[in-house]
C-alpha cells in the first residue's frame, strides 16, 4: 500500500480525533480543489494543535 510509507505514530495518541478529523476534513477540501493540498495540511495542522491545547 502506497500510504504506508506515510503513517506517522502520533495518529494513535492521546488525541486521535482532533488530529484524524482535521486532516481528513482538510484533505477533502484539498482534493475538491478548494485549497491547495499544501496549505490544508498546515490548516489541517494548526486547527488540531488549537483542539488540542483547548482539551489541555
């Protein structure tokens, strides 16, 4: 599988669906052409970090 060269641990932390639900949200996003895929995942990224040190 292509993506397993990407999976990265943190996905099955203390926090998976902050993190999980942002990115697929922004990748959706991305791959409807509403943004380019760069900038989703940093959105992706930032909105995730906010949740999180919200829940902290």
């Amino acid at each position: 599988m292509a993506g397993v060269d990407y999976a990265t641990s943190w996905q099955v932390g203390q926090y998976p669906a902050a993190i999980v639900n942002n990115f697929d949200n922004q990748f959706v996003s991305a791959l409807l052409g509403q943004q380019p895929l760069k900038q989703a995942m940093l959105r992706a990224e930032n909105e995730a970090n906010q949740q999180i040190r919200a829940m902290e």
